[in-house]
C-alpha cells in the first residue's frame, strides 16, 4: 500500500473566524422549525404525518390505508361464501404454530348436519395473542384455506384472558372469505 | 412595627420573585428546550402529556401541547430511587448538587424584574435586593456553581466524573475572565453599578444595543452613542458566549460531554440529586440571560418612550404599570432562552483546546481592547482632537500587536523526522 498524504483543507480568513457558518446553520435549524411549525415538515407527504414533524400522530391518524398488501396483522378463522366454517380441525397449524398460540379442540359434525360430508370442524378454537408472533406460518400450512391473518392490528386487552382470541372472536374478525377451495361444493 | 412590615414584604418578594417566577421557568424552558429541538429535527417532542380529564368522567383529555410534561418529568425523579454508590466520599457527594442550583437561585436577588410598582403611596422595586454591586454580585455568587460541579465529579470516586468537573473548574477559570472584562464598557457607559438604576437609564435613554429614543423621545442617537455602539456589541458578544461556557451549555457542555465523559460530573447521580443539577443548569441559563437582557437589551423596559407612560398607569392608588414591565421582561428573557436552545440544537461541541483558545488567546484580548475602545469614545468630548487621534493610534497599535501575538502563538513548532 502506498502512503498517501492527505492535506488539510486551506481555510480562508472568513472560514477560520466561523460566524458565517454558525449563521447559516441558524438559518438551517431555524427553517426547519419553522417548516415543522407550519406543518411542512420535509418528508411530511411521504411518510402521510401530520405535517408537524414525520411523526404520524397515531390515535387520531391511523396507518390502515399505508399498509402493504402483504401485511401480517392478527391471524383469524373465516367462513366461506356459503357459511360453512372452513377449518376441518386438522390442528395442522396448531402444531406448526412455532410459539404454541394456538390451541384446537376437535370435534365430529354430527350426521344430520348439512356439511356431515366435512365430518370434523373444531369446537374451540384458541389463539393466545401474547405469544402469537405474526409469522404467518398457519396461513401457509392450512390445507383448507380457512386461517389468515388480517391487517387488523390494535391487539389489546386488559388482562391475559381477553388477549385469547376464541372461536366466535376469530370468525368476527376474519369474516368472509370467497373461492379458493371448491371440493366441498356440490358437484353440478 | 414598620421593620416587620418591612421583613414582610421582603419575604413576599422572595417568595413570589424566586419561587413564582424564576422557578416556574425552569420546567418551562425545559419544555421548549424538548419542543423547539423537536421540531428543528423534525420530530414532534411532547405533546401529549396533560391532565387526564377522562379519568374523570370527562369526554376528552386536556393536552395544552404537553405543557404538563415537565411536571411528569419532575414526578418521574422524584420517585425513582436514589442511589448512593458506596465507593463515593457521601458528605461531598450528598452536598454538591445543593451547592449548584443554590448560588443560581441567590443571584435572582439582584435582577430587577420590573419597575417600582406603587400601592397607597408606598412604593415597592421589583428586586430583592437592590444592591449598588449588582452585577459584581452576581459574578460572585454564580461563580461558586463551580465548586458544586467540581465536588460532584471528585466525589463520585469515578474517572468521568472527576474528568468532568475537572473541565469545568479550568472552563469557568478561563470564560470567568472574559466574562469580567467584557461587561466594563456597560459599567462606564452608565458610571453605575446598580442593575435597577442601568435598567432605569435604558428605558430613558435608549436600550444598550438600541439606543432609538433619548429621555422619551423617539429619534437617531448622537455621534458618541452611535459609536459606543461598536463596543457595546463587541462587549454584548463576548458577554454572551462566556455565559454560555459558564452554564455548560451546548457549545461549550464539556463537563457533561455525552459523547466523551458518558454522563460528566452527574454520571454517578440519580433521581432528586440528578433532577438538582439539571435544575441548577436550568436556573443559571435563566440567570444568565436575565443578565444580558438587563445589561444589553433594557431590562423590562418596554421601549421606544413608552415606560413613562406606563408607569404612569394606575387604579386608583395602585400603580400597575411594573406588572407590564415585569411581563415584558419575562418575554425578553424567553425569547432569549430560546435563543440559548436554538445555539444548542445548531453548534457542534467544541473541541477542549478550541475551547481554551477562544476564550484566552481571543476573547481576553479582545474584551481588554474593547475597554480601551470603550474609554476612548466615553472620554472623547472631554479630549482634545490630538489626544484622541493619538489614543485612537495607539489602540491600533496595541490591537494590531495583540492579534500578532495571538498568530504567532497558533503557529506550530515544525515537526523534526529522524
């Protein structure tokens, strides 16, 4: 390697008594306060803040139009387009689940229901939301299609026995959900 | 009997002065301090903290931009727990952070907040205390902060500590000079020592650095006081930046240097004894520019020949007009302190030996050239034409000999390779 000598920069008389440059990182610091003040904070469009800073004010603003498509918020059970609850109680995402969240409780559909052909759906459904990590990993082993996870977010709760999302809790949130799976159909 | 009554209003004094104004702006400026930095780097800062009406019953919260935040902050330490390391000397450790905000809260009692209000006749100064020594005093007193400092950092038994304090001691030795010299040209311009009466002078006769208006009327200054107007700025600067290094404040907050020294001379401190050092910080940056605002820009003189009128106003015997003055002095002395936070959030750290340099390679010489500058101007209408051209040559000379001396100090001796 070799040696390269670097020379200090020569300053001008006006650089070594640096009022100039204090003066001018006032005007700098100043603008931008009183941008942030006027509610045109540099950045403040991209990021959708409120203009005071790049901060969005969350309570009042929300993030739900910001969010990806690909977004993993609280994971949810859903029906399909005929009101019949997709899960068949495979409990293959309960032992997939990497935190242990989940929690099924099997059950047979008796005979004289009109899904029997389905023969098993689940009698409980329990996701622990303090462990759930969001990994989205039930989503992807479900065979039936019938767990997803929402962009739904605000998950809170006053004590630990509210943060277990049960069956009825998991279908409210998911909703309804079209196509996807077709065997159960009648055949035409 | 009328000594008690006299001790009384005394105490009146202090407790409203020190307690219901001074004290109160400390958790302000601790506010703006968080709010301004915030939005010059584009953040919010606080703005939530208020009084929690739904806890109440109440439909909304009461925000107020966070304005409650510093009582929070305030709560927060005092409730946490205060930790004594067991390898500190305890009595100087438990001492010091009395020993910082005590002399900052003694000098409020020479600032004179407002002119004299009047009540059945009997006329009261807003100021504690209305000595004829009044910035000599202040010196006095404020210069003790150091010994708190430098206490803190030995006694806490850890190096960044000692390191800290140690800096601060040959801080406040260095700017304690400056700081001196720079305000003499005030002191001859007003031939007093008495901050009430230099404050009295600039609402008649025109503010230090403003001087528009001259026994209440409105009109350009004189040849001399134009010309003392070169002096009194230079002297208004140098003033300005040595309280700066005296209160620690950014440009020059090596004692406390986060970067370098983790925490500086409170690194071993916590909860009230912390919450002390960064009041007593606070309070001196109050002090401090309550100072300059008294020297440089009028006190709580409003200005422009309008004090008189002012003064003038009354309810019946009960003469007001202080109150408005005391308000527009406490506008003064924010603005200033938001002055003092924005020189924070805008100028980097110096470096220790800048640090020395500026204040006695530049600003000693500098100060001493501006009091003879000073004088010549004050004494010129007594002087003959001869005499002044010659003073005024001389001056050239020593300051042309002192800016020499100051290069030649700067340059480096050649490094000699082997």
């Amino acid at each position: 390697m070799a040696v390269v000598k670097l020379q200090r920069p020569k300053l001008n008389a006006g650089e070594k008594i640096y009022f100039g440059a204090i003066l001018k990182g006032f005007f700098i610091t100043m603008s931008h306060a009183v941008r942030s003040l006027l509610g045109k904070t540099t950045g403040a469009k991209d990021l959708a803040s409120s203009g005071l800073g790049v901060t969005m004010q969350f309570p009042e603003q929300r993030w739900d139009n910001q969010l990806p498509e690909y977004y993993r918020g609280a994971p949810t059970l859903v029906i399909d387009e005929q009101g019949r609850e997709r899960c068949v109680s495979c409990q293959l995402c309960e032992f997939i689940c990497p935190p242990k969240a989940i929690r099924i409780t099997p059950s047979e559909i008796p005979t004289d229901d009109k899904w029997a052909k389905v023969e098993k759906r689940p009698i409980e459904f329990d996701i622990d939301m303090i462990r759930c990590i969001y990994c989205g990993m039930c989503e992807e082993v479900c065979p039936e299609q019938a767990i997803f996870l929402r962009k739904d977010y605000l998950v809170t709760g006053h004590t630990r026995a509210e943060m277990v999302h049960d069956k009825k809790k998991l279908y409210e949130i998911g909703g309804i959900r079209t196509g996807l799976v077709n065997k159960w159909n009648e055949l035409k | 009997m009328p000594d008690i009554l006299q001790i009384l209003i005394l105490i009146v004094k202090i407790v409203a002065l020190t307690f219901c104004v001074v004290l109160p702006l400390v958790p302000i400026s601790v506010y703006f301090e968080r709010r301004f930095c915030a939005v010059i780097q584009d953040r919010v800062g606080p703005n939530r903290t208020g009084i929690p009406l739904t806890l109440l019953g109440f439909k909304k919260d009461f925000h107020f931009f966070g304005l409650i935040q510093p009582v929070a902050d305030g709560v927060k330490l005092f409730l946490k727990e205060d930790f004594t390391p067991s390898y500190v000397r305890k009595a100087f450790y438990w001492m010091a952070p009395a020993l910082t905000v005590a002399p900052a809260l003694i000098t409020v009692c020479v600032i004179p907040f407002g002119s004299p209000i009047s009540i059945f006749g009997s006329e009261q100064k807003l100021v504690i205390a209305d000595l004829d020594i009044g910035p000599l005093f202040v010196f006095a007193i404020s210069s003790l902060t150091v010994y708190g400092i430098t206490l803190a950092g030995w006694s806490s038994n850890s190096k960044f500590s000692l390191i800290g304090g140690v800096r601060s001691t040959a801080q406040m030795i260095s700017y304690e000079i400056c700081l001196g010299l720079s305000i003499i040209p005030v002191l001859l311009y007003y031939g007093d020592l008495n901050l009430s009466k230099i404050v009295q002078n600039q609402a008649d006769n025109g503010w230090l650095l403003l001087p528009l208006w001259k026994g209440g009327h409105l009109g350009l200054p004189d040849l001399q006081t134009a010309l003392f107007l070169i002096p009194a700025f230079i002297a208004f600067l140098i003033f300005t930046i040595s309280i700066f290094a005296e209160t620690n404040r950014m440009p020059f907050d090596l004692p406390e240097c986060e970067t370098e020294l983790v925490g500086g001379y409170h690194t071993e401190y916590s909860s009230m004894k912390f919450a002390l050092f960064f009041m007593g910080e606070y309070a001196a940056m109050v002090i401090g520019s309550a100072l300059i605002v008294t020297l440089f820009l009028g006190g709580w003189s409003v200005g422009f020949g309008m004090d008189k009128w002012i003064n003038d106003l009354h309810i019946g015997s009960f003469q007001f007009g202080g109150l408005i003055h005391l308000m527009a002095f406490l506008v003064k002395l924010i603005v200033f302190i938001l002055f003092f936070i924005l020189v924070r959030w805008t100028v980097p750290r110096f470096r220790y030996d800048q640090l020395m340099k500026l204040g006695w390679v530049i600003f000693f010489e500098a100060a001493l050239v501006n009091v003879f500058l000073a004088a010549l101007i004050i004494a010129a209408p007594q002087l003959t034409a001869a005499i002044i051209g010659g003073g005024a040559v001389l001056l050239i000379a020593v300051t042309a000999a002192v800016i020499w001396v100051a290069m030649v100090s700067e340059a480096k001796p050649k490094i000699r390779r082997a």
